[in-house]
C-alpha cells in the first residue's frame, strides 16, 4: 500500500451511497455546496471526492459528518434536469484517504492522499473468489430487488479486488456497513469480510421465505386480513427490527423519529393501527397513508438556529435596499427585542403597506437572509376559500392541508419567516372567508395551537415569523388589520430612484441580457431623463422595464455588429440625448401641470393605491340656472365636497369679493381631467373652493403652490390622510411649494429630512388663508 503526493479536489457528500472504484452510477445533485463542486470539478479535470454522510437527514453537512475515505470519480456527463436539479454520470477511479476537508467559497475541498491496493494471486484469493461468486448467485436468487444478470457481469471480472468492489455495490445493506467495506484496504480481508455478509444477509432472506411458506400454510384462503395479521406477526417475532421490517415498522420508526408532541404521536399511532387492519388497495386507506405521511413529514421540532447579529441584519438590509431608513429603523428595533426578550417576545406580525415596486416583498427576503431562516412567500391576491388556509377536511376526495402546513412542510423548518402577500387583496364567496381563517393564524394569542382541518392536531405556528404586505390598508379587514403593526413604505424620489437604478436595476438588467458594464455606459443624466420623462410612479417597476428596453436595443446593436463582421465601439454610450432614440418619444408629459398663472385652474394633491399623485382641477363659469356640473368620473365624497366649498363661497360672497355674482343666471362647471380614472374623497375641498373662487372672480391662480386640505361650510380646513405620498408626487412634478392643513403639521414634522428638503410647507387652519397665499391680488 501507497499513497500519492497530496492534491485538493472538490468534494461531493452524498446521503444514501457509497460509491466504489470501478463502478458507473448516475448522481441527483440538488444542494447549493455540491452543485458548486460538482462546478469547480467540470472546470478543472473533471475529477471530484464523492464521500459518504454518517447520517442521511443532515442537510448541510460539514467536514464532522463526512467519513474520511471516499472513492475518486471521474464525471463522465453532467445534465441539468427540469425540476431544478442535476444529474450527473460519474465513474469510480480509486480508493483515497482524506487528510483534511475545508471549506472553499461554498463548496467543499479535500487533501486527498490515493491509496494502492494490489493483490497477489494465491489458492486462498481464489477460494475466496469462487465462495463469493457461488453465495452472491444464491443471494441474487433469493432477492426480488436485484436483477439476474448482475451475476454473469461479476463473472466476468478477474480482478478480486474489483470484483469484490463490484458485489458490494450490489448488496442492499446499510451505509455504515458498505463504508466498512470501501474503508477495507487489504483485498484479502475485504474478501472475507464480503463474505461474512453475504452469508448473514442469505441467512436473513432464506428465513424471511420460510417465514413467508409458513404464514401461507397457516392461513384460510378466505382470510386475508388475518392472513396480513399473522405474518407481521411472525415476521417481527423472528426478525425484530431487521432489515426486512414491514410498512407498519417503516412508519412507526418514522413517526418515533419525527418527534411529536405526545397526544400527536398518540394519534398517529392510533391511525396506523387502523391502517395495518384495512386492505391495501382500498380508498380509506389510501386516505390513512396520506395522512399519517403528513404527519410524520412535518418539522414538529426542527427549526433554524436564529442569527440575531445586528450588524450583519444592517449590512443585509443595506445591501438589498436603498432608502427606506424608517423601515430599516423599525425591523432593526424588531430584532433587538428578539434578540433581548429571546423566547419571551411575543410573534409580532408586520405588514409592509405601500405601492407596487417599492421593495415590500424583497424586505421579507431580506429578513430572512438576516435571521439566517427558510423563507416562503405565499400569494393571497384573489383568494377565496377557506379551506386555503384551513385546509379540507379527510372525508373529501383528494383533500389536502391548508396552505400554510405546504408552505411549513416545504421549508422543513417551524420558524420560517413566511411572507403573506396581497393580504389586502383577499375575497369572500359561499366558500368561506379567507381573512377569518387568518385571524386564528396571525394571532399570537392563539396560533401556537392553529388546527388544520386536514390534520385534525395542533401545529405550532408561534414560532413562524409571519410577515404581510399590502397596497391600501383601509381593504383589509378590521379585526385582521388589528393583529398587526403597519409600518408605511413611501415611494421614491428622483435621487433615490438613480441610485437604486444605478447600484441594483442596471447591474441586473445587463446580466440578464448577456451584458456587462464594460459593454454599455448609461449616464446620470439618462437615467434622470427616462425617470422623468418615461415613469410616473412610486416604485421602480417601470423603471426597470425601460432600463431592459434600453438593453435589449444596445444588445441588437452590438450582436448585429458582429454579424456583420464590424468592429463595434465599446461601451455604447446612452446619453441623454439618445434616449428618444432608444425608447422613442416621452410617454408622460407635464402638459397637464400649469406652467403659469391660469384662472379656474388649480393643483391639488390625491393618494392612490401605487402612491400619490397631482390632480389639476378646472373650473369655469357660464350663463345659465345657477347648477353646478361636476365631470371626471368623480365620487360622491369628491362631488359633495364641491358642493360644500360652493356653499361656504355663496355664504361669505362678500368678504370674498365677489357680490355682485347673480348666482341664479351663473353655472359652474368644475372638470378633474384624466375623466377614465375614478377619484373620490374629501382631500381635494380647498382645491376646489380655490378654484371656483377663481373662475367666479377671475382672479388667477398661482402655478407654483399645490394644495390638499377638507373644507367644511364654515371655511375650517380639516387634516386628511396620506400626506407623504402627496408630498412625494408633488416633489416628483417639481412643484416647490405645498398648502397642507395645520392638523397634519404632526404628519409633516415625521417625514425624513430628504422629503421636506427643497419644499416650502404653507400651514392653514381657515381656507381664507388658502385663497389669500394661492389666488392674485389683481384681477384678469
């Protein structure tokens, strides 16, 4: 016996297999370190350590859990396979000895050290030989599992070492017990080894069939449930819990091993003892098995180990997301109190409330990277059955745990950080009522005892760290919005929006197209150009599908370049100036912003769903019957707070200069453009008691000031709601300053310092003092 001089390869664990020199086997590789190795072995020489788990159920291993001989391989094909795993075709080189095992950028290595075996040929080697070849053909005989023809190829070898290597391969015996045998470096002693287990496990096999004849004898042909009885009987009376156990000792090992809560186990035993007396091919026990699978597959006590580091939870965040610093704030406090309070805190639930493509559901990813847990996103958006939740109950056809115990099984953890998206966005028909079903779930009060109605036995969900989202909190019903803390994410300006652009979006968008920074130069000012000329909108969705467009047109360039045979100038440069010939012409305009003092038209402020937004409202006066028209798909909150200002300027006609109106021969008619988009609310009262002001004495608007505040008939402005997504639109329109009620100065004074720099912020309690800052002294 030699050894060759040390060399590092990767190394590929593998859970239910030893694999021996000589031998071809295909590999399903689906974890992230052996797909990374089995990478590093295709780029170098193909050669790669296959080495065997002590123990199966261990995910990741580390170099604790792995034995410290394995057999070389050589990868012969490797195919990717749909379902997101790989198959690799490996050949058995040689035995080699593991020196030392060390962890590489996220894959394993190993100091190998190649260990000779030869053979000397004499009578005893070949005694061995033939006593091997005549009990393994009685062992191949005797087991329904191994194929006839396996025989002659082991004829076929002449080699003992080889052929003792190839008969191992080919028993059906334990890990541990085929690892005994790789780690037997003399052939002679592995030979005998070899045989001492072929002789044992024909043992076992002849006295499974007498058993099996004697059971046969015994029975009545019109008995078969007695016939099932009687043969475990006799098989766990002779052979325990040997290799030979039966499906009902398969699940109680599985159920002992799964390590449920006592009345839990109870029940399942109590179910596979139903099982055992029911015939195999009938319906309800079809429907046992199922269930008692799902119990068992279940992480009754498996979680992950929390990584409560807030520096790292800091440094995750920042990397993942830009801006956002309140959100930040508050998940970071979230985590030192869970850090602090440990197993005392209480499962808080939070729900992340803002408009589409701020980054909601990446925070819940983020979270999860951070706390070093599983996570699973699960969708809500137009769910309408009950039983999503709950689940079916058994006496349905093909019935199924809820959700929620998939989404816990899949992870196979009981502390995922579990993401309920669109949890404002949940329906209600004859099947029940999804939001209810979720009370039960998102309350810590209660979910540590949460019942499917598949399962029937409480399952432990304190522990799942459950997070929602949502566009609009006031969908979202009461009590269910009452379980959890909001925490508000606004849109973004122009200056967040180019950094993420230029830090996340554009990075992306190159790898996806096969480009890299060196390929294409976008500038600042491009990237300002198509956020204000091309999106409107709080998040940066948008954004994104105009950066790939602008890839997809540079990519057409440079691969059409290449066809051509031209030498294409690299980077391709993106200016300012060149995007409307990339993206062609403006998709919004300003058009509808007034660029200067106009009479009747006014600027208002509006919240919606993807954030907010500037209205501008006209209004303009005409001979007729004293109505008023109301146009632009308005609410009836919206058209009463017109009739509302029109009141209070009708009561006060001569303190606001105007006494002389014939208010029995004049119409007005007011018109919020944009007539296809449904608004409503009482935001927009000062907008419009200035702006039929105006029309009535036409006296001009400021263009500078954009407004939102409730009027009532004696002239009180009234704080409103959403005050920074109007602060940001109006920012997002260049507009410098804003007439905002005195009763939101505690909703202006909680914005970041970067919302409120470059606004002026105007305070009103009476909409006198609106019309006095907004409208013109002199008349038109």
């Amino acid at each position: 016996m030699g050894s060759d001089s040390l060399r590092r390869i990767p190394v590929l664990p593998v859970r239910d297999l030893v694999l021996f020199p000589g031998i071809i086997a295909p590999l399903f590789v689906g974890r992230p370190r052996s797909l990374k190795a089995l990478e590093e072995a295709m780029l170098r020489d193909k050669n790669i350590l296959v080495v065997a788990q002590k123990e199966m159920y261990v995910d990741d291993p580390s170099a604790e859990d792995l034995y410290h001989v394995g057999t070389l391989c050589h990868v012969l094909q490797m195919v990717r396979v749909p379902d997101g795993t790989t198959k690799a075709l490996v050949e058995g080189i040689a035995r080699v000895g593991v020196d030392r095992y060390s962890l590489e950028r996220d894959y394993f290595e190993a100091e190998i050290s190649r260990i000779e075996t030869s053979v000397i040929q004499t009578d005893r080697i070949e005694a061995l030989r033939r006593s091997i070849l005549e009990q393994f053909e009685h062992y191949v005989t005797l087991h329904p599992k191994i194929p006839s023809e396996v025989v002659m190829s082991v004829m076929s070898v002449e080699d003992p070492g080889q052929m003792a290597d190839l008969i191992s391969s080919h028993l059906l015996v334990k890990v541990a017990e085929k690892q005994q045998l790789l780690e037997i470096l003399d052939p002679e002693q592995r030979m005998e080894h070899l045989l001492k287990i072929l002789l044992g496990e024909i043992e076992i096999l002849e006295l499974e069939h007498d058993i099996h004849d004697r059971v046969r004898r015994e029975m009545e042909r019109s008995h078969r449930e007695y016939y099932l009885k009687e043969q475990l009987r006799v098989i766990q009376d002779e052979l325990g819990n040997g290799e030979g156990s039966s499906e009902y000792e398969e699940f109680t090992d599985k159920i002992t091993k799964a390590r449920m809560p006592k009345d839990v186990e109870k029940r399942a035993l109590k179910e596979l003892e139903r099982f055992t007396k029911m015939p195999p091919m009938s319906a309800e026990a079809t429907v046992v098995r199922a269930y008692i699978d799902w119990l068992v597959s279940l992480p009754w006590q498996k979680q992950s180990k929390d990584r409560l580091d807030l520096a790292l939870a800091k440094n995750v965040l920042e990397e993942d997301h830009y801006g956002l610093e309140e959100v930040k704030e508050r998940i970071l406090e979230f985590l030192a109190v869970r850090k602090r309070a440990r197993q005392d805190v209480r499962g808080q639930v939070l729900c992340f409330v803002g408009p589409p493509g701020v980054g909601k559901t990446s925070l819940g990813r983020s979270i999860a990277r951070a706390l070093n847990r599983k996570f699973v996103n699960m969708s809500l958006g137009g769910m309408r059955d009950e039983a999503e939740i709950r689940g079916h109950r058994r006496t349905y056809v093909g019935a199924l745990p809820g959700r929620i115990i998939q989404k816990i099984r899949s992870c196979g953890t009981k502390n995922p950080v579990m993401l309920l998206d669109e949890i404002d966005k949940i329906g209600v028909d004859f099947r029940g009522d999804p939001a209810a079903a979720l009370l039960e779930v998102l309350d810590p009060e209660q979910n540590h005892l949460f019942t499917d109605h598949f399962l029937e036995v409480p399952f432990d969900l304190s522990r799942v760290l459950f997070l929602t989202t949502a566009n609009v909190a006031h969908t979202i019903p009461r009590p269910l919005l009452d379980r959890m803390e909001v925490i508000h994410i606004p849109g973004y300006v122009m200056e967040e929006k180019l950094y993420i652009a230029r830090r996340h979006l554009l990075p992306k968008v190159l790898h996806e197209h096969g480009l890299t920074k060196d390929d294409v130069l976008v500038y600042d000012k491009a990237i300002k150009k198509i956020v204000s000329e091309y999106t409107r909108e709080a998040g940066v969705r948008n954004l994104e599908r105009q950066l790939s467009k602008l890839a997809r047109k540079a990519t057409r360039e440079i691969v059409e370049a290449d066809e051509r045979k031209e030498q294409k100038t690299l980077p391709v440069r993106v200016t300012a100036a060149q995007i409307k010939t990339y993206l062609g012409p403006p998709l919004t305009k300003d058009t509808r912003i007034p660029k200067e003092p106009s009479e009747g038209t006014v600027i208002g402020l509006a919240w919606t769903e993807t954030g907010g937004d500037v209205l501008v409202i006209e209004t303009v006066t005409m001979k007729g019957k004293g109505n008023i028209t109301l146009t632009g798909n308005l609410g009836n909150i919206m058209q009463e707070s017109a009739r509302t200002a029109l009141g209070y300027i009708k009561a006060n006609a001569d303190a606001l200069g105007i006494p002389e109106i014939a208010w029995d021969e004049t119409d007005l008619h007011v018109h919020v453009p944009e007539g296809a988009i449904p608004k409503d609310g009482p935001s927009a009262g000062v907008t419009l008691a200035t702006g039929i002001l105006s029309a009535l004495s036409h006296r001009q608007v400021r263009h500078e000031f954009a407004m939102t505040g409730e009027i009532t008939l004696r002239g009180n402005v009234l704080p409103v709601g959403g005050i920074r997504e109007k602060v940001l639109a109006a920012k997002r329109q260049g507009i410098r300053q804003v007439i905002l009620p005195e009763g939101n100065r505690v909703d202006l004074e909680s914005l970041a310092p970067w919302v409120r720099r470059g606004l002026d912020f105007i305070l009103v309690q009476h909409v006198s003092e609106v019309l006095r800052t907004a409208l013109l002294e002199e008349k038109a």
